[in-house]
C-alpha cells in the first residue's frame, strides 16, 4: 500500500495487457477526486516515452476513488533489492542511477514533476530500473493536500514547506 491508497495488478481487456492500477482512497469529496483525475489524466496525456518511467496510462474516478492506471512493470521496488542485494557491483549501480537521472530530466523537461521520491518509486531488475510517480504530489496539492514528506528522501524544499517546484 503507497502512502495514498493502494496498487492493484489487473488486465486492460481493451489494450490486452496487465497493468497496475494505483487507487486514491483519501478523504476527499467526489468533486476533488474528478479535479485529482483529470490532472492525472494530463500526465498520462503527455505520453512519457522514457524507458526509465513508468508510463502513466489513464486516469479515473469510480465511486468518488480517483485512480491511474499505469504500465505494469514486473520489478522489485529498490528498498526490497537493497534489502536483498547490497552491496551491489559499483558497474551495476552506476547504470541504474543513469536511467533514474534520465528518468527525472525526462519528465522535468515536459513539466511532470515528482515531489516525493523514495526507493518505493523505484523499481529495478537485473540491469535496469523504472521509475514511477511523476505528477502525482503536483495532482494531490493541486486538490489542496499535502503529500507525505518522505524523510530522508525528501528535498529540503519540501521538508522546510516551501515552494518546490520549477522556477
């Protein structure tokens, strides 16, 4: 369970193909849950394209839970990895934080922030790794929540509750 709901593994019929669907249960009325989709919606319609993201797909609202449906990656989240792997060959960790830097730049660059990255975000495999959660703390305060502060992973920007977003 993420810090606003929980993800569930399901199948796309119309697309044919399995994808994770994280679901928002926050205490919210049903009007901010259709605001919170369709900011959502605008980061899936930027068709992210980086193979170090994971592709936001769709978003929705059923019965007043605001949804994203998001490409399916069959990864282990980083903290889990850690856990099991480290320490890991110095090779292999600079290819993954390449891709978590290209990553970033990416999204940065078409205006789909983060705000909250944590190793949770962060799914890697053998020699790769994907990110997820680009737009979603912009979505949450753009309903007038705050997103958890992920301590120690949170930039102090966000720590002090100051403006953390592009200047």
């Amino acid at each position: 369970m993420g810090f606003s709901g929980p993800v569930f593994r399901a199948y796309d019929p119309e697309n044919e193909l399995i994808v994770a669907v994280k679901a928002f249960q926050l205490d919210i009325t049903p009007e901010q849950a259709h605001t919170l989709a369709e900011q959502l919606n605008r980061i899936a319609q930027i068709g992210l394209s980086e193979p170090s993201v994971v592709t936001p797909l769709r978003a929705g609202v059923e019965d007043s839970v605001a949804y994203l449906v998001l490409e399916y990656v069959a990864m282990e989240s980083l903290d889990v990895a850690l856990r099991h792997y480290a320490p890991g060959a110095t090779g292999r960790a600079i290819t993954l934080i390449t891709q978590l830097a290209s990553a970033i730049d990416c999204t940065r660059a078409v205006g789909a922030l983060h705000g909250a990255l944590h190793p949770r975000d962060v799914f890697v495999a053998q020699n790769s790794a994907q990110v997820s959660g680009f737009g979603v703390v912009p979505a949450l305060e753009g309903i007038g929540l705050r997103a958890p502060v992920r301590r120690p992973y949170a930039a102090p920007e966000r720590v002090r509750g100051g403006d953390w977003g592009p200047t």
